[in-house]
C-alpha cells in the first residue's frame, strides 16, 4: 500500500526519519503499528542490534509477518514483538527513550488518547517520533497530488491488490488526519514539549517530533 502511495519512496522517508533519531545502543525504542518491522530493523542496524527494540502492533497477523521476516535476516535478539493498542499500550509507564509510529498515528480512532499514552510510557526527556502523510501546501502539487490519490489510486489497488475500498479508506484518512499546527498543540495538550514538524517530498509527508 505504502509503495502505491508513494511510489516507493516511503523508504527513503523512513531512512530519514531512522537519521533524525540518531539512534543510541544504549536507548529502549518502542515502534508503533509497526507490525511488518519496517522501521524496527532499520533501528537494530543503526544501532548494531544492542538496542532493546519492542514492536506493538493491534495487528497479530502483521506482527507474525515481522516475526518472520526478523527470523529472515537472522535478528534473534533484542528484538520483542507485542500485540497491543496503541490508546492502552500494555507497558508501565516512563519505559522508553524513543517512541516512534510511522504511518500507523492516522488509524488510530482517538489519536489524542494514544498521544496520552505515549507519553506516559517514556521515559522523562523521551522522545516521540511520527512520519505521516501531510497535507502538500504548494498548490500546484496539491492538485496532482489530489487526482493522483481520488482516481489513479484506487484503481491501481483494484487492479494490483483487488481491493479499492481499502486504499479510498487510505485517501480518507489522510485528508483527515490533523493538520500540523493542530497536531502540534495536540502533543503539547498530551504532556509534550518542544513540538516541531519537518515536512518531506512538498510536504506530501512529514516527521512530527517532540519530548517529554
């Protein structure tokens, strides 16, 4: 799905979200709706798998897709995979150096109980980490963005996956996903600090950041 969207270019997205971490073997990451481990392995390689790394996906069957694609490059440790729902993570609270969600923040139904929850299992001076599709501000690219996503889009996923209800849904749920000044005051209204947002790509997709 993330490939159609973008082209494949969420790749380099989620290498450049892994650059502005900065990873540190000595931190405890938690990846969100991170079931398949796309961000998870880029985290033990940047960090030579001495990091503790927990994946926690609502999803069982992704996080058995991860499961077996970590058993595929050989990561057999420090690598915990979690069934959970990022509004009640099933972790004590002031956990984790590094939370991070990518793509995931926009299926959530109460984002602001899950950016709670985020907050309460890092540890003071964690970090919150989010890439997600934006809201494109040039209007030119935000109209061959527009017919891009409402007609070629759903007609691929018929065509590549034979499901267009699933990627209209996609398209929905970016349009209303907040804008980032909104999730900005958001973060803040959950306990963060320090929000910033770095829009990628036009500002097709964006790192939202903040601290505890």
């Amino acid at each position: 799905m993330n490939d159609l969207m973008s082209g494949g270019v969420h790749r380099l997205w989620k290498d450049r979200l892994i650059r502005m971490i900065r990873p540190r073997r000595e931190w405890r990451f938690l990846d969100v709706a991170g079931g398949t481990g796309d961000i998870a392995f880029r985290l033990h390689d940047a960090t030579e798998g001495e990091a503790p790394i927990t994946v926690c996906d609502i999803n069982s069957s992704m996080l058995k897709v991860g499961e077996a694609r970590a058993l595929d490059r050989g990561i057999l440790h420090n690598l915990d995979w979690v069934e959970g729902n990022a509004e009640k993570l099933p972790f004590p609270d002031n956990s984790f150096d590094v939370y991070t969600v990518a793509f995931g923040l926009r299926n959530v139904t109460h984002i602001d109980t899950a950016l709670k929850e985020a907050c309460r299992v890092l540890k003071p001076g964690g970090r919150f980490f989010c890439l997600e599709f934006s809201h494109v501000d040039n209007p030119a690219i935000n109209r061959m963005y527009g017919l891009y996503s409402e007609k070629v889009i759903p007609r691929l996923g018929k065509m590549v996956a034979n499901d267009s209800d699933s990627y209209q849904y996609l398209i929905e749920s970016i349009r209303k996903f907040p804008r980032r000044g909104d999730l900005a005051r958001r973060l803040k209204l959950a306990g963060f600090r320090g929000a910033r947002v770095t829009p990628l790509s036009f500002g097709l997709v964006a790192v939202h950041e903040a601290r505890k």
